[in-house]
C-alpha cells in the first residue's frame, strides 16, 4: 500500500514535513523522517538502524502514532516543523495529542532503536543512534509520556510493527553486522 504525505493527516494543524495517511485498514510502511498519528491505518510498520521510532497507543480512544526520525535536532533553525529530527517530530505528536483532546501520560509509549551502525567509530557526537536515544529519552520524561518499553542501543537494526486492530507492538531484531561479518568468515 503506497501512502502519500499530506499537510491533512491531522486536521488544523501548521503545515508539516513528514505526516502521513494511510487508507483506511491498511498498512502503512513508515519512511524515515515520517510521522503518523490517528485511527485509520491497520498497521504502521518501519525499519530503523541508527534512527529511533517513538510509538504510541491509547487503549481507551485505540489511537495509534509513530514517528521515525533520523537526526535528534537540527542544527540550523527556521522552515516548517519536520519529522526528520527528533525534538521537531516528537512536537508535531504532541501538537496532535493536543487536538485529539488526549494527554501524552495517556498513552502507552515504546521507544526503538538508535542502533550504532558504525561500531568502532570513536567521538562524542559521532554516534548518531546514541543522540537519538538521548533525546527520545528526554523528550519522553519532560512531556510525561507513559513509558512501557525500550529496546535501543546495541548494533543491531529492528522493524517496528504497530497494530491498530489488536493494540500491540512488535519488535524484530535483525543480526548485527559484526554477526553477519563472522557467520561469513572461513573456519
């Protein structure tokens, strides 16, 4: 199923990179720099390695989010709100937690992950994965989200299966390449 980006996804809102609307029922495969929040779609599913995904469900109001975000902030202000960067994208969910009449403490939050694709790699900021985590995290404790699970970190990339019918969460973790590296390797 093709989704297409839409300034409409949630109503009234500032105009945005990054929202997205599935069908109705079908699922949705959430790009990087991607965000979605609603009811419509059956499943939104993605694919992350050093990127992070926040992912929301509200069991009362069966409301769904997800967003996937590449960059923890970015580094020069102005433009329109984009889901690309982590602070920005998690804004634009709270933005539509707000229209949706709901509160961030509402909901059950996961946070995925922020794996270091590029082990071996030394410096502070080097390590993109590790900054998204970081400020997942914060963002997370400062607006009072209901945090249940946390699968960051680690060298290994993950796909990220939300449900809207059944309210669950899926996390499949793929092997890392050290693993791929040595199951390749002659004995």
């Amino acid at each position: 199923m093709r989704s297409h980006l839409t300034e409409a996804a949630v109503p009234d809102h500032e105009p945005a990179i990054g929202f997205v609307q599935p069908r109705h029922g079908h699922a949705l495969n959430l790009l990087a720099g991607q965000l979605y929040f609603g009811t419509q779609a059956g499943t939104v599913k993605t694919l992350l390695g050093s990127c992070v995904a926040l992912v929301l469900w509200h069991p009362q109001r069966r409301i769904g989010a997800m967003c996937h975000y590449l960059l923890p902030c970015r580094q020069r202000g102005g433009g329109m709100p984009d889901a690309r960067f982590g602070d920005e994208a998690i804004g634009l969910l709270l933005q539509a937690i707000g229209r949706s009449s709901t509160r961030p403490a509402d909901f059950q939050t996961h946070l995925y992950g922020g794996a270091d694709t590029m082990p071996g790699r030394d410096g502070p900021n080097f390590n993109i994965g590790e900054r998204n985590i970081a400020i997942g995290c914060e963002l997370i404790d400062r607006h009072g989200f209901d945090l249940q699970a946390v699968d960051v970190g680690d060298f290994v990339p993950r796909t990220v299966v939300l449900d809207l019918h059944e309210g669950r969460i899926a996390v499949r973790r793929g092997s890392s390449l050290r693993q791929t590296i040595q199951r390749m390797l002659p004995r």
